[in-house]
C-alpha cells in the first residue's frame, strides 16, 4: 500500500487519508488535496497519476473538476 510510495506521492496519499478521502461518496478536488499536502500543485498532479497507475487511487469525473478517491 503506502509502503510502495515515496517523497510528493507518499505525502499526497497521506494528505488524501486525512482529509477522508476514501470511497467514490468522500472524493476530493484538486485544490483540496493541494491545500492538505502544502506542495504545489503540479507536483501533485504528478503523484495523483502515479497512485492511479498503482491503482491506489480513482478519478471520479465532475461536472467542473475532476475528483480522487483512495481505493487502497
């Protein structure tokens, strides 16, 4: 699980489990994350697409913005 990350993406799948975002209804935003995490937002673009690669993360489609789920 979270052993298998490290550096900004370990830190945004942290950031991403104290803000609760765990299960599809609980789905975060960017901004959300970024503002958890206290790391620019690129970078954790960056590792939202890593964790989705190791499938440890969901992005739910919004009607404005994307949304990401821990399912991990």
């Amino acid at each position: 699980m979270a052993g298998e990350i490290s550096g900004n993406t370990k830190k945004v799948y942290e950031a991403m489990a104290a803000i609760g975002a765990r299960g599809e209804e609980k789905a975060k935003n960017m901004e959300d994350i970024v503002r958890e995490a206290k790391i620019p937002k690129g970078a954790v673009a960056n590792s939202i697409n890593e964790l989705i690669k190791k499938k440890l993360v969901k992005r739910k489609a919004g009607e404005k913005t994307a949304r990401y789920y821990i399912i991990k």
